[in-house]
C-alpha cells in the first residue's frame, strides 16, 4: 500500500466534471484506490463515492492505493490533481 496527501487546487472542488476526470484515471488501473478526507474514505473509481466525500477547494486528501500497480496509480493520480482535474 502507498499513500500520499494533496491540496485540492480545483476552485470549484471535486464536483462532477473532476470527479470524473479522476475516476476515468483510476479505473484505468488495478489497484484499489480510494480517496481519504477526514475520518471519511471514497473508492476513487467511484462517481458518486468520490461527489459523497464533498472535497472542498483546499482541502487536503490522502490519495490510497494497495494492488499490484499501485505506485504507478499513485503518481498518475497525484500528477491529475496537481495539474488540475478540470476538463477544458
């Protein structure tokens, strides 16, 4: 398992669109990938799991990954959050 903790930049939070992009990029892998705010965690290949968390701008979550690629999702989605999960 890896694990590592992210400011959320998005202005808007993870509303629908980011929440998507950041689905979309997680189910591209194996791994179990959940997100972790507070005492509450999401499966992050989840839609509405991910909208459920209620990410706020600023807030800052723990990206968990534990499968076989897992250090290769956990950069992925690290780098996604980063740059910014807007789509255009």
């Amino acid at each position: 398992m890896v694990t590592q903790k992210v400011i959320i930049a998005e202005p808007s939070g993870l509303h629908l669109r980011p929440a998507g992009k950041l689905c979309e990029i997680s189910l591209k892998y194996q791994s179990k990938i959940q997100i972790k705010k507070g005492n509450s965690t999401a499966n992050a290949k989840s839609v509405l799991g991910i909208l459920a968390a209620r990410v706020q701008s600023g807030d800052e979550i723990e990206i968990i990954c534990e499968g076989t690629d897992e250090k290769e999702a956990l950069a992925a989605i690290v780098k996604i959050v980063q740059e910014g999960l807007e789509c255009g």
